[in-house]
C-alpha cells in the first residue's frame, strides 16, 4: 500500500482528490496548509504528495523545497491555469510534475500512478534487463544499484533525474530531443515538455557539474536537444 499526502486548504479539491484515488491501493493523509503538510511528512513514510502551490502559513513552493531538503518523494503540484509562473518554480525547487485544476479524474489517476511507477522502480532490488554500470567522466550510474556517484562520492537524484540521466549516459554522444527524453522518461505524450526537461537537465547539472552554467557532460545541442558529452572523445 502507497501513502500518500493530499495539501489543499480548499476542502472541496480535497474531497474530489480522495474521491478520485479511493479505489486504487493507497493510504491517503490529508493537509489544510504546508505546515500541516510538513508535520505529516515527518511522521509517516511518503510515497507521494499533491501539493497546492496557493496556501496560507506556507505556500507550496515553500513545501518542496523543504520536501526536497529530507527525500526524494514524488511531489506533484495541484496549480491553477493562470499560476504558469509558479509551475515552473516549483519545478525547479524539486517538483516533479503537475495538475492544472479543473482537475480532468484520469489525469490525476494516471499521473499519480506514473510518478509511483518511477519512484518504486528506482528502489526495486531487481535489476532491469540490460542492467549495467556506465560511466562518463566522474559522472557513474549503476543500474542495479541504482545509484549515482561523483568522483566516488553518492549524490541524491529524483526518479526522474535518475532516468533522464539513465537515457542519456547509456549513448553518450547520441542527441535526444526534449520531446523525446519526455515520452521516453515520462511514458506520456509530449506535451509541455520543453519546460518540464529544461528543469530537471538543469538540476542534473547542479548536481553533477563542476560549474553548471559551463557543463562538460550535460551538452545542449542548440535547436536540437541534450546529449551526455564523453570527454574523452573530445580530441578524436
């Protein structure tokens, strides 16, 4: 069973969400406001978060960030259409995904399932088919493990860091478009996806670059889309 965290200080959005999710396998907790949220979060293991980006005592924005500071956790954001500015801040403050409200009950199901999809497979014991050890620069990705590592060091990545950086060290050199890294990441149609990649290929490189404004491995390819660049080839 999956626990999961409905935050909206709307108790009408609450009611529908919990409607939406009742028949699938999970445990759901709910919260008025980002400090109740967080209260929630510390007691109990999280699977997944709806989060609403508009609340009082502490805006959602705010919750991610401190969400993200503790877990890798799926968080997606509960937002209303004219919030297109705060989407794209809480992307890159950790989020993972988001709603636009009027909520169409499919999407939400989908989405929620996808993101525990991700989350769980990236801390299944089995290995995946092809399973293997890559390695670009001091950059090391180990499928099985299902780690990520720096010069030796561990570094934390979100299911989707994870698999974006999965596609794109398992061809280094090969071009992905940000439609392409989207439906082979996300498994959904590429809508939006040019915002969505951006801020995940831009914590990536926060994460794993020396100097993230000048990456050596995290390539974009101008009107093209992103590769993962193998220095080592560089002189060839």
């Amino acid at each position: 069973m999956y626990n999961i965290l409905i935050c909206d200080d709307e108790r009408d959005i609450v009611s529908a969400l919990k409607i939406y999710l009742s028949g699938e396998d999970y445990c759901l907790f709910t919260a008025e406001n980002g400090r109740q949220a967080l209260d929630i979060a510390a007691r109990h293991e999280l699977h997944l978060v709806l989060l609403d980006i508009m609340m009082p005592q502490l805006d959602g924005i705010a919750v991610t960030a401190e969400l993200r500071r503790r877990s890798n956790v799926p968080i997606i954001l509960l937002t209303a259409k004219s919030e297109s500015g705060d989407k794209v801040l809480g992307l890159n403050v950790g989020a993972d995904d988001y709603i636009t409200k009027p909520f169409d009950p499919a999407e939400v199901v989908a989405r929620v399932r996808s993101q525990l999809r991700r989350y769980t497979r990236l801390g299944a014991q089995a290995a995946p088919e092809g399973a293997g050890r890559y390695t670009v620069g001091p950059i090391t990705l180990d499928e099985e493990a299902k780690t990520v590592t720096l010069d030796g060091e561990g570094v934390a990545l979100t299911p989707i860091e994870f698999n974006i950086l999965r596609l794109l060290i398992r061809h280094p050199g090969r071009i992905y478009s940000s439609a392409q890294i989207y439906e082979l990441v996300w498994k959904e149609n590429a809508l939006g996806a040019e915002t969505s990649v951006s801020v995940h290929i831009r914590h990536l490189r926060q994460k794993l670059e020396i100097d993230p404004s000048e990456p050596r491995y995290l390539k974009v390819v101008w009107g093209l889309g992103y590769k993962m660049e193998d220095t080592r080839h560089e002189a060839r």
